[in-house]
C-alpha cells in the first residue's frame, strides 16, 4: 500500500477470539466479556475496559490454578479454549489483539 508515493509497511491482524461490549446508560459504563460470562461496570468508558482487561487475566489465571475443577463445571468447561488462547499471551497487548471491542447503549 503507498500514501504519498511512499510504501506503507502491512498490519497483521487477527479475527477476534474474545468480544468486549462496552455500553453506556445513565449512569455510567459496563463492560461485558460473553465468551467468559465477565462483566463490570464504572464512572468512564475506558475505566470500563481496563476493568474488564483485569477482570480476564485474572479469571484466566484462577482458571489455571484450579484447572480440574474449572473444566468438569457445566457452565465454565467450555471457556477452556479461550483460557488456553490468553494465557498463551506473552503480554497485555497480546491479550488485546484476541479482543474485539464494540460500544453501544444499554436498554433495559
């Protein structure tokens, strides 16, 4: 790709494997994770998203730890593959390539 006659180097993304939602209502921000069954909610949008950014590490990590029982639960067996994906993440901006992040309004 060229701008202004110069090559411009090529971006390598991925699909997402994990989604975000970050919808904002009267009183705030919540930010949900549905793949992980994570939410939490704050004052500001980005307050938000690294709220929910910690919240998934650290479920990962806990997931880790207690790998047995994580696996056999009924409602958390099927977010191994996801684990899988975050702890393989050398660092946060690893983590935040598997994300894809969408905004909207809450409506109850």
């Amino acid at each position: 790709m060229k701008a202004n006659g110069k090559v411009l180097p090529a971006i390598a993304t991925q699909a997402p494997a994990l989604t975000v939602l970050i919808a904002r209502d009267n009183s705030g921000y919540m930010a949900r994770c549905p793949e992980l069954d994570l939410v939490t909610e704050m004052d500001h949008s980005e307050d938000a998203f690294k709220a929910i950014m910690e919240m998934i590490r650290e479920y990962a990590k806990d997931y880790r730890k207690r790998l047995k029982a994580y696996a056999s639960s009924p409602n958390r067996a099927h977010h191994r593959p996801y684990i899988d994906r975050i702890n393989g993440c050398w660092n946060e901006w690893e983590i935040r390539e598997l994300i894809g992040v969408r905004y909207g309004r809450l409506h109850i």
